[in-house]
C-alpha cells in the first residue's frame, strides 16, 4: 500500500485527483504531490459482488472529502456513518482503500 496523494498545481494551488494534463484553473502544466491521507466520509453505497466471488457478499464504497481538498472513491472494509474520519492507502491494484482512524 501506498499513500495517498492528490496533485497540486504549482502555479496556483488548484488541487485535483485524478491528475489532469491541465490545471483547470489557470492552465498551468506542472503539478506537485500532495498528501491526502486523511479524510472524512460523505457517503456510504453497497454493493452486491458479482456471481463466483461469494454469494451475497457485499463491497461498500465511499465518497471521501479528503483534508487536502479533492473527492475521491475508495473501498471500505465495512459499512461507516458519513462523518466518519477516515485514514487512506492507495493499493497496489490502484484501489483507493479507507480505513477508520
Ligand atoms: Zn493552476
């Protein structure tokens, strides 16, 4: 697991996830990692697993306000409140991960 980091323009501070080619608020090309490895849960959503990976199982997914600005989804290990506080890992698959803190 890697942390998590979302891209700031180095012209204006603009903060994007995923990276852009383009700042979209000046057009600026050059971005700079920022860590993002907290943020707080906005929304919670099941979902059911396709066939042949567990009946009936489900995989949430949250919508999280990180502390550096941007959304992003990430996977839950189970259900959390929005609200919640969050600490985030990027996996290897390119999966953002969240955790409670
Ligand atoms: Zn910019």
């Amino acid at each position: 697991m890697a942390t998590m980091t979302v891209h700031a323009c180095a012209a204006c501070g603009q903060r994007e996830f995923p990276e852009r080619l383009l700042c979209p608020a000046c057009g600026g090309r050059d971005f700079v990692d920022v860590d993002a490895g907290c943020g707080s849960v906005e929304d919670v959503t099941a979902l059911h697993r396709r066939a042949g990976s567990g009946a009936g199982e489900l995989a949430w997914l949250a919508t999280v306000r990180t502390d550096a600005g941007p959304r992003v989804i990430a996977q839950l290990e189970g259900p959390l409140e929005a609200g919640a506080a969050v600490k985030l890992r990027l996996g290897a698959d390119g999966a953002i991960r969240a955790r409670q803190m």
